[in-house]
C-alpha cells in the first residue's frame, strides 16, 4: 500500500517506527500517552478523555476542519 501521510502521536512511536520512503509526509503531534494514567478509574479515565480531545482537536486543525459549540 502507499502512504502519503505518517503521523506519530508519542514519543516511543516516534523513535521506533519504521522508515517511510522520502514522498511520505512524516508528522509528530506529541501528545502524554494514556497508558501512562494513574489514580482511580474516573481519574484515568479524565486523563484518557483529555488526550482524545487534544488529538481530535490536532486533526481538525490540520485538516481546517472548524467546530460549530452549537454542534459540537
């Protein structure tokens, strides 16, 4: 298959991914990991709630996508 977009999302992704052909575009959007949660289960899952939010926001951004509050 064929890539034009690689987006890595952690540190260890980053380092450990395999090497793309130069055409590829190749991004990091750092964001904390949520394996990396602790406390209570309503704690982790806050944490893990936060980062998919901050990642949903990466890619509207990236793709100019703009969020209505009415709709959102």
């Amino acid at each position: 298959e064929s890539l034009d977009l690689v987006v890595t999302v952690c540190g260890n992704a980053q380092e450990n991914c395999p090497v793309y052909p130069a055409q590829v575009t190749a991004l990091h959007w750092p964001f904390d990991d949520p394996a990396d949660a602790t406390g209570e289960d309503e704690e982790k899952m806050e944490f893990f709630r936060r980062v998919r939010g901050e990642i949903d926001q990466k890619i509207r951004e990236y793709l100019g996508v703009r969020i209505h509050p009415e709709k959102a």
